[in-house]
C-alpha cells in the first residue's frame, strides 16, 4: 500500500509506538515543525498582511507558531481574544470579526486594548462609535466595514457564496451612513468574504475582480478614504485528493493586480484552513466491520463527535491505514459510534484487509478538527490533542472523559 502525499511517512512510526488507553476513542496530531516551515513561505511576499482566522485552530502551540512567525491574529469571540492574549500576543495585533458583537462586547474588546473591527451593521457602527466616545483611547480604532455582495451566477458553499447570511450589510444599505458621522472612529477599510475552501486561482482571482469596483464606488459615496481592502480567506485544500491544489505564488501575482486596481494602502486575508490544516492528523480505531446489502462498512471509535466537517460539507478528510498492507483497496462507508445517520465520514478507499483495532489516520485536520466537533452528543470522551516537535510526542491536551463535563 502506497500512503497518500498528504501524509508525511516519517510520522508512522511515532504513531504505531503511541499505546495509550486514554486516546482509544481518538485523537489529534499537529507537526509543529512541518506548520512552521509552511508558514515561513507563506511570509515570503511583501502584497498582502495575513491574520490567522483562530476559528480553525485555537490549540495554544498552533498560536505560538503562527506568532513567531509573523502572524497577526482573527477573533470572533471571547473565548478567542482570552485564548489569543493568554499567549502573549499584544492586542494591538488582534483583529475581531464575528457577526455577533454587542455594545458590551465591543466595550470588553477596547478595554483589553483591541483597535481594529471588522463591523457587520449599523449598530455595531454606532455602539463601537459611543464606547470610545465614552472612554477615549489614544488612538481611534480601525473600523472595516463588512459589505455583503451577490453575483448573478449564484452558488451556495460553507460561506454562503450567493446565498443570504448574517455577515455584513449590502452595499446599499451601508449607503445610508456617512464616515463623517462616527467621529471617535477611524473607518478606513472594507471587508468582503463569502466564499469558502475555493480551489481555483482562476475563479477567485475572477470574484476577487469583481469586487473592487462595487467596493472602491461604495467607499466614495460614504467619505471613505479607503486604505484597507480585507478579502477574508476562503483560500481551499484539496480533500477529495482531485488534483485541483491552488498556486501560492499565482495567488500573489493575482492579489498585486487587485491591490493595484483597488488603489489601497493594504491589503488583508485572514487565513484559517490554508494556513494550519496540513499540519494536522487524527487517529481513530476501528471498532467493527461488517457488510450491509453489498456495503462494507467500518465502525470508528469516533465520528462526527470528533470531525463533524464531512457532514456538514460532504467533504470527507482524506484517509489512510495507520500500518503497512499489501492488500489491494476498495471503497468502505466509515460510520462513527452515534446514534444518527450523520454521522458518517465518507465513503473512502482503504486496503481490503482493514480489520477491528486497526487505526485509521485522517489528513487535513489541523483546521475545523477538535473545536468544531460535536463531542457532547451520546456523552462520549473529548478528545485529546498533542503536537509533534522534533519527532517528539507532547501531550498538550489530555483526553476526558463525559464526567469532566457532565452535570
């Protein structure tokens, strides 16, 4: 059996060695070194700023990496700033997104030092506007608005793409403010993300187009200077392993060219699962295996409760069989323990001889892995989380049992 490209060989046999009961119901992997190395080449380009979307993976050890790497850091809630300072990390490096802000969670947010919001409505205008009034800083906040664009050729992904969702106004309805009417507010920039996990440099660089003349229109009928053009991330993995892998250094060409024809001072993605996801692995035993009118499936340990993306998506992560086979492959349906339909992790090609208590390792799971899971349904174990640095196993999180969270 040849392992797949995504996974990195030199982790087998770490993995076969790790013999713990606590992680039989699963658990997570990241190599700190292979995210470090990806990370250094994604800083190698002076054409845009890149914040971490925290979303994807708030592990400390994940932040710290980002950190030394010159990374600036996306959060969306509290949890995520206390997680993003707990670190080290200076707030004025801190950038809050999120459709849910209140006036209390701004004035939170500004007192802990946070200067630069993404606004999603009028309100949140109004009230970041009055908390700074009220309790002045020394310096005006950032202010990007978030603006909420349709296209013709209308197309549903994670994001939304063309569908209606929460995240910032239309162009039409920002139209009825005026910049010079927050004055305890710096609003210098616009923020315009919808489409998630694309795959296509020639699609993105098409949508990224056609945003800068709605958007570059809507900041002059405002007052706005606009020095700030924040594109959100959006930016894909192939976990479907069908060859369609987008070019970092098309991605650069093609952003200069927006830059340039939006005439911004800077240019902004917030990068989630482009950043940390091929870092990532998760382990799980196979529990049982049996077949269902032709189907062969296997039962997991784990399932949705642990990676809920598949079905949230259809898009399952990428896997392999921990050890060697020579055994030729053929598809199975792999099923988690939960008393739903749901919880399915594809349908997947494994060697024939797969069998119960072998593991399986899933690729891709250093983004939407551990925080996006489902882990209190049917009160199973949460999962643990280690990092991998100089082939050295480290627990960083340990695995609980439901007792730990029960009431």
């Amino acid at each position: 059996m040849t392992k797949p490209t995504w996974f990195d060989t030199n982790l087998e046999s770490t993995l076969l060695a790790h013999q713990s009961p606590e992680d039989e119901q699963g658990y997570f992997v990241y190599q700190l070194d292979t995210l470090k190395k990806h990370l250094a080449t994604l800083q190698q380009q002076d054409v845009i700023k890149l914040w971490f979307a925290v979303k994807a993976n708030p592990l400390s050890k994940v932040i710290q990496t980002l950190d030394n790497e010159g990374f600036d850091f996306d959060v969306a809630s509290a949890g995520e700033l206390s997680q993003v300072l707990a670190q080290g990390v200076n707030p004025s490096r801190i950038l809050n997104t999120g459709p849910a802000k209140s006036k209390k969670q701004l004035d939170a947010f500004v007192k802990k030092g946070v200067g630069t919001f993404v606004i999603e409505s009028l309100n949140q205008l109004t009230w970041l506007n009055e908390v700074v009034k009220e309790k002045p800083a020394s310096e005006k906040p950032t202010v990007l608005l978030r603006v909420q664009l349709q296209w013709p050729d209308g197309e549903k992904n994670p994001l939304g793409g063309n569908s209606l969702t929460p995240f910032g106004l239309s162009v039409e309805e920002w139209q009825h403010i005026k910049v010079s009417d927050y004055p305890e507010l710096n609003i210098c920039g616009l923020h315009i993300f919808q489409w998630g996990n694309m795959l296509s440099n020639e699609k993105m660089y098409s949508l990224w187009g056609q945003m800068v003349k709605p958007l570059t229109e809507l900041a002059n009928d405002i007052g706005m200077e606009l020095k700030i053009l924040d594109l959100g991330g959006g930016l894909g993995i192939d976990y479907l392993g069908e060859g369609k892998t987008l070019a970092w250094q098309q991605i650069i060409s093609d952003l200069a060219d927006i830059k340039a024809k939006a005439g911004v001072d800077e240019l902004w993605l917030e990068l989630g699962r482009f950043a940390v996801a091929e870092c990532g692995y998760y382990v799980v035993p196979v529990i049982d295996r049996k077949t269902n009118y032709g189907q062969e499936q296997l039962v997991l340990a784990a399932g949705i409760n642990h990676l809920i993306r598949p079905a949230i998506t259809d898009q399952p992560f990428p896997v392999t069989l921990l050890r060697q086979s020579n055994e030729s492959s053929q598809y199975f349906d792999l099923h988690g323990p939960l008393c739903t339909s749901m919880d399915k992790l594809g349908h997947l090609s494994l060697p024939k001889d797969v069998e119960v208590g072998d593991e399986l390792v899933f690729g891709y799971c250093g983004a939407y892995g551990f925080t996006e899971s489902m882990p209190f349904f049917l009160c199973h174990q949460l999962a643990a989380e280690y990092v991998i640095q100089e082939n050295k196993l480290v627990e960083v999180r340990a695995a609980k049992p439901a007792s730990s969270y029960l009431a």
